[in-house]
C-alpha cells in the first residue's frame, strides 16, 4: 500500500499495489480530474514531484509531446510504488457519486442490434449501482490495458451490467469480446467511472446525439429519465449519427420506453448512403441538425452527447460558442 499525497492541497490517500494512481483517488473519494480512464485524453495527467512511478502504458496519446518534455503522466496509467508525492488537478465535479469497484462479471447472453453493435449482457457480484450515462472499466483476457465501455441499462438489483459496443476491425478488445467471449465467460471489471451522467434534478428538456457506439449511454440516459418520471414533465429528443443506412439501430428499444413515445423525438442522421440504400432522412453530420430540431433556443436544454472525439469537439464549439449554452448543461463522453 502506498501513500499519494496532492502537492497543491495536501490531500492524500492510499493506493493498492495493483491500481493506478487515478483509480485509487477516485475509489477514495478524492475527485482527481478526468474523463476516458483509458489514456486517451490527458485529462489526468499530473506532475511528479518525488517517489517512484511505473508507467503502465508508455505510448498512451494522452500525452503530448510537450507534456512528455516536461516529463508528466497521466493517472490512468501510472501505478506509485512506496509513498510518492504528485502535483494534479482536482473538482468536486470528480468526486465520484458512486465509489467505484473492482469485480468479476459473468457473460450472461449477447444479442446483434446491426452487422457491427452488439449487446452484451453480464451479471456481476452484486446490485448493479451506476448512474445512467456512465461507464465500466473491463479488462479482457489477452488484452493489454482496460477499455471503457458505458452502460446501456440503468442501476438495479438483479445485478445486470448491459453494454452496447462496436466492432472495431482490428480492434484488440471487440475481437475478444465478438469472436472469444462465450456465454459463462467471465471477466474483470471497475466502476462505474464517467461524469456525464443524466441529471435527474434539471428541468430542462433533454436532447441527446450519438455517434456510432455513442448509442449506448444515449440510451441508458434515456432508460433513467423514464424510469424517474422525468419523461412526464419534460421532452426528449434524441439524434443519432450513423455512417450509412445499416447502421441505424435503438427504434425497437426507444418504442419500448415508457414515456418515450408521447415525449420523445428520435432522429437517425445519416452522414452517407450507399449505393443500394434507400434513405430519404436527414444526411450529413449530425451535429448540422441540431439547430432546426429544437424548437427553443438551444440554451434552454440539458444536452448529452457520445462518440467520437471529432463529433464532440464540433457539438461543444456549436452549443458553446454559437448557441451559448452554458457549460453546465452540457454532459459528454469521448470514446477515445
Ligand atoms: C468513456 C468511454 C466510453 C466508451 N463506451 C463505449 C461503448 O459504450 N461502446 C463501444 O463500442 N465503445 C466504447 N468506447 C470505446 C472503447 O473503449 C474502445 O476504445 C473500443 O471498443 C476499441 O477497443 P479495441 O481494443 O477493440 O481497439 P484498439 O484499437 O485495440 O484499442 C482502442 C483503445 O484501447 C485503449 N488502449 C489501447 N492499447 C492500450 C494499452 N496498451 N493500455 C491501455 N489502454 C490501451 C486506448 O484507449 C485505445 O484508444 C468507449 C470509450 C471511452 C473512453
Ligand atoms: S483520464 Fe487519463 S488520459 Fe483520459
């Protein structure tokens, strides 16, 4: 057990040998800045100031060529051995509402949504606790490193953690996950991690936009705000970027949601379409169709988005710098 203590507030807690310095801050409560857990977006990275540190993925894109000049890490993927002293940032917006936690889950049953999204269905140890819009960490067998996946189900006492993930070609942990992982299997875990959780006490309607896999924490928040009642006194809409026609999916589930069909809008944006594809919706990128979708001004929802880092960055510069929504009622997860 090492001791890590926070140069610029003094605070300090314990990390097990195993962990990393960003898990083991956030399992004791301390909100260390962050946002993939999976080396990818430099939000954790910190100074060292003394002791020892072990480098758990040397390459990780978190860091830029600057940072590794002035020899930072990132939380993610840096263990402490023996006390060490760090220099991080740090937000009460971090401090995990739920603690997260190591456990093993059981694949329970899989089914295909299109030709590359799968739902995979796993039991764990124990209720499922998370918030909707918040992810898992799950280490795969044969596979260096964890991978974050978000839930597409919302918290419950059977102990189910449902995920809604993309084959990825080539990809090290969809191929474990598509062509290895047999029902039984079971895996590691860790969470649940993420901060852009549904925000059950704002009145504001909800709008949500997807980017390919981004399908599944759209959905889970939209499962949670129907299972609270929120779908009784607010609107939902929800706008989906596929690349082609074939990989439009969630117009079965989002039927099945209570209170989704009297208050909820789905639109699937297609950005192109392929030569035997029939398609007479909206195309292009889906960010370009949030404007004409709303009927208020874009300041008066709460918005949550997922997908690919590009999809983000143009959504966040749009509802920020043109629409003037604030920050706070702006929830999204890149999926590095
Ligand atoms: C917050 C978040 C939520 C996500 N939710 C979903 C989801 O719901 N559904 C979905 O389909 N995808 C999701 N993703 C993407 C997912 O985590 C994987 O990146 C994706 O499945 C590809 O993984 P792969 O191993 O097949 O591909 P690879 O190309 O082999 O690996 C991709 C990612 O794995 C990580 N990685 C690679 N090598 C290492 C290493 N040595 N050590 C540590 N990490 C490494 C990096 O983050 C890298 O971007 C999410 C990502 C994030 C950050
Ligand atoms: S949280 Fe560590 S790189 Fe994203």
């Amino acid at each position: 057990m090492t001791t890590v203590t926070n140069a610029k507030d003094g605070f300090r807690f314990t990390q097990p040998d195993d962990d990393t310095i960003l898990r083991a801050a956030l399992r004791s409560g301390y909100g260390m800045a962050y946002e993939c857990s999976a080396g990818g977006c430099g939000a954790c990275a910190f100074d060292p100031v003394a002791g020892d540190f072990e480098t758990l993925w040397a390459d990780a894109p978190g860091l830029s060529p600057r940072d590794r000049r002035k020899g930072r890490m990132l939380g993610c993927q840096t263990r402490a051995h023996g006390d060490v002293e760090i220099r991080c940032s740090s937000a009460a917006e971090y401090v995990p509402p739920i603690r997260p936690q190591r456990q093993r889950l059981r694949l329970l049953e899989t089914r295909d949504l299109t030709h590359d999204m799968r739902e995979f269905r796993f039991a764990g140890e124990g209720p499922a606790e998370f918030l909707p819009g918040q992810y898992m960490l799950l280490d795969l067998p044969g596979v260096q490193g964890s991978r974050a996946y978000s839930f597409s189900n919302v918290a419950n006492d059977m102990g189910e953690w449902h995920f809604i993930i993309r084959r990825v070609p080539g990809g090290a942990a969809t191929q474990v996950l598509f062509d290895e992982l047999r029902d039984g299997d079971v895996i590691g875990a860790d969470g649940p991690y993420g901060t852009a959780y549904l925000q059950s006490g704002s009145p504001r309607d909800i709008v949500c936009v997807a980017g390919g896999s981004g399908f599944a924490p759209m959905l889970s928040v939209l499962r949670g705000a129907s299972a609270q009642g929120m779908l009784d006194t607010r609107k939902a809409c929800f706008l989906f970027g596929a690349r082609n026609v074939r990989d439009i999916c969630g117009i079965d589930e989002l039927a099945a949601l209570p209170g989704f069909a009297g208050a909820g809008q789905f639109l699937p944006v297609v950005s192109e379409v392929v030569g035997g594809e029939s398609w007479d919706g909206p195309t292009g990128f889906v960010h370009t169709h949030l404007a004409a979708s709303l009927p208020r001004p874009l300041a008066d929802y709460e918005f949550y988005f997922a997908g690919p880092p590009p999809m983000s960055q143009a959504i966040q510069e749009l509802l920020m710098i043109e629409h003037k929504v604030p920050f706070g009622q702006i929830h999204f997860d890149r999926f590095f």
